[in-house]
C-alpha cells in the first residue's frame, strides 16, 4: 500500500477527514523514515567517537603499550647516538687519513732534500763549523782561538768570507768542530774532523821537551775516531823573531829549537799518531783554511757514496762522472753556451778559440742538427763547418784560419751517426 498520494490540504480538512488518525500515522512514518538515515549516521558518528575515546584511554591504560612506546623512544635516542658516533667515526678517519697522506708527503719531501743536501752545490748549506754560522752554516770555534798570535783580526777575516760566527767554550781549548745538520728535524750530528790550533812557540816548546806527539795524541784519543788535524799558527814569524833576538843577544841557546828539529818532530806525529798539521801565518791564512775545509767535511757523503757506487760496479756501463771541468747550469738555463763550448772541446786538438768560432756560428747543438738536416747530401753536411774562419790572439799579431774539413766531419759523425761504436777517426 503506497501512501505517496496522500495530501493534506489543510489542518481544518485533518480533522474533519475520516481518516485522520491514518494520515498522521502516515505523515509521521514518512517524516521518521526521512531523518532515520541521518539519525543513525549521527548515532554512527557518535559512537565511532565514543569507541575512540574508549579505546585511547584503554591504550593509555595499557602497560604493554606504555612499555613498548618507552622503548620506541629509547630506540629513537639509540639511533640517533649511533648516528653521531658514525658520524663522528667518519670525520676521524678522514683526519687520519689526511694526516698520514701529509707525513708521507713530509717524508718524500725530506728524503728529497736529504739527497739534495749530498749534492756539492747543497751541501753546504747543512754544515755547521762550530763558531761559524750563516743561514745554513755554523761554524763554532773556541775562544782560544781568536787569542793566538797574529789571529786578532779572525773575526773580520771570517765576515769577510761571508760567515757569521758564534764563540764558544770547548772541552779542549783552541779547537774547531763540524756539525751537519739532520733534514726534517732540529738535531745536528758532528763530523769526524776536528782542528786544533796552536801557536808556533808552543809547539816549539812541546817539541823541545819531546812531548809534542803524546800531548797531541792525548788530545786525539780524547776525542776517540775524529780525524785530528794540527794547525801551527805564525811559524815563520816565530823563526824570525827568534832570528833576530839570537843576533842581538849573540846567545845561541835563545832559539828554542831548530827547524828541522821541529820538522822532525812534526814527522813523528804523522807516523806514529796519523795527525797531520798545517801551517798558517794569520787570521787570513786561517779563515780561508776553515772554509776550504768546511767544504770537504760538507762533501764527504757524496764523494763517499760516489766511491761506493763505483767500487761496487754499477756505473761500469756508464762514463764515471768526476768535477773535472764542469759547467754548472741553473733552472734558468744559464750556463748552457758555456756547457756548449765546452763540449765542442771535448774532441782533439780543439781549443777556445775553435768552440768560440763554432758556436757563434751555431748557437746550441739543436742549431747545428737543424743545418744538418737542412743539407742536401752527407758530402754538404761533412763539410758544412770546415769554412768557418777561426781567430787568434787580438791586435796587429792576431791571426785567423779556419776550421777545416777533418774536424767537421769528425763534429758531423758524432751527432748525426746511429752506431754507437763508431770511431770519429774512421773512414
């Protein structure tokens, strides 16, 4: 029974109508089906709302859940601690590294300069004489020394060849000492040399009483395996001092000892101690002694190793090098025409004058190569340096000739040829 054709027209044909119960029923059912859905949706709605409410606070209530979210945070906080340790794992190992990559840099740098230090040109810079210093080199020599007779001027003499000194107290009295500085670190090593400087009259004395060798060996056994070296200073001046007080006294004793008795004397200590002696005459004499031999103590670990090489036989496939005749050159190039020359004189019977000719022709080796290439047969190219004119002496007696053929030939075999045993004197 449908009841979507019920009206109601008005209130006063309501209750007049029959059937008015029925429609009220009627009307309230539609009006109860309408708002039914949106009833039980707010009924939904809030019991949705009530369920929510209950199950938080049952979940609030729950230790288990209290438990487990304690130990969610406990787990966040652990990450994070591990994060950072990680982290901070990282950044130290990344500074070790660096740190490694910087001493091993360090390292090839100082062996480096260790082997640039044995060089002749470098050495010198690491010597230390004990009293003499300069940017690299000290030289220190004992007060006594500037106390010896004619050496009162030693100071200047010694600024003059460019080294600062600084005086010192020695064990010994009157010596010099060598110390070698080590490369990457603040420490020095001695040398096994050492000098001892003693005035002529002293030793005059030493040898007249016949203790000049003991006392000098006393003083080498003190310092064990050095190489002791004797300096006798003002010796002429001493003999002829001697002379002329032998000619006013008319005393023949008044000289304390002959030459050759000295002499003597001096030839047993080299025998029998193995100390040999110098004679110097002033501060000048002295200054240029202890630079010559600053140089030597600043060369001996490269001309030992040098030696070592060579006794060993790895350089019997090489020239063996020497410092005969050497032309340095620099990272400026400067140097390279005077190492030009001097191998242009290298071949036989070449002097000056004929590398001096040569090269003005042709500046450097490379030139020549280039005018040898240029040439059209090996007959030009062997006679391309035979007419240069060469030049002797200056003046009205100078004279000029020129190169010839068989020195131009010899120049083109040697930088043109590919067999290496080919000899320049050959045909």
């Amino acid at each position: 029974m449908s009841f979507d054709c019920i009206t109601l027209s008005s209130d006063s044909s309501r209750h007049s109508s029959p059937n008015h119960d029925f429609d009220i029923v009627a009307e309230n059912t539609r009006t109860l089906s309408d708002l039914s859905p949106v009833r039980r949706r707010e009924n939904a709605f809030s019991l949705s709302d009530s369920e929510s409410d209950s199950k938080s606070q049952s979940n609030a209530d729950d230790p288990v859940l209290k438990r487990s979210g304690a130990s969610a945070s406990s787990n966040v906080e652990f990450n994070t601690k591990v994060r950072k340790r990680a982290v901070k794992a990282r950044d130290e190992e990344k500074e070790r590294r660096k740190a490694m990559k910087l001493a091993e840099k360090e390292a090839v740098q100082a062996k480096k300069m260790f082997q640039r230090s044995l060089q002749p040109g470098e050495c010198m810079k690491v010597i230390i004489v004990l009293s003499l210093t300069d940017k690299y080199i000290t030289a220190e020599i004992d007060e006594e020394v500037f106390n010896l007779p004619s050496m009162m001027n030693l100071e200047e003499s010694l600024l003059n060849k460019e080294l600062r000194f600084s005086i010192v107290s020695g064990d010994v009295k009157a010596t010099v000492t060598w110390m070698r500085d080590v490369i990457g670190s603040k420490e020095k090593n001695a040398e096994d040399r050492i000098l001892l400087c003693v005035s002529a009259e002293e030793v005059a004395n030493l040898a007249k009483s016949g203790i000049l060798a003991s006392h000098v060996g006393s003083i080498k056994d003190f310092y064990k395996e050095k190489y002791l070296t004797l300096v006798i200073c003002g010796l002429e001046e001493y003999f002829k001092s001697m002379k002329h007080k032998k000619k006013g006294r008319g005393d023949k004793e008044s000289c304390l000892i002959s030459r050759q008795c000295l002499e003597e004397s001096l030839l047993n200590l080299q025998l029998v101690y193995g100390i040999g002696y110098r004679v110097v005459e002033n501060s000048t004499e002295l200054a240029s002694l202890l630079c010559m031999l600053t140089k030597a103590v600043a060369e001996t670990p490269f001309k030992r190793d040098k030696q070592e090489r060579e006794a060993s036989g790895l350089l019997d496939w090489f020239a063996r090098g020497d410092s005969k005749d050497c032309v340095r050159v620099d990272s400026s190039g400067n140097g390279c025409s005077l190492l030009w020359r001097q191998q242009l004189r290298q071949f036989n019977n070449v002097g000056l004058d004929v590398a001096e000719a040569i090269a003005s022709s042709y500046p450097s080796p490379q030139a020549l190569i280039k005018a040898y290439k240029k040439c059209d047969s090996i007959a030009e190219a062997q006679g391309l340096l035979q007419n240069i004119p060469v030049r002797r002496g200056c003046g009205p007696l100078s004279s000029t000739r020129k190169v010839g053929p068989e020195l131009s030939r010899k120049v083109h075999i040697y930088f043109t040829s590919t067999n290496g045993n080919q000899f320049l004197s050959g045909s």
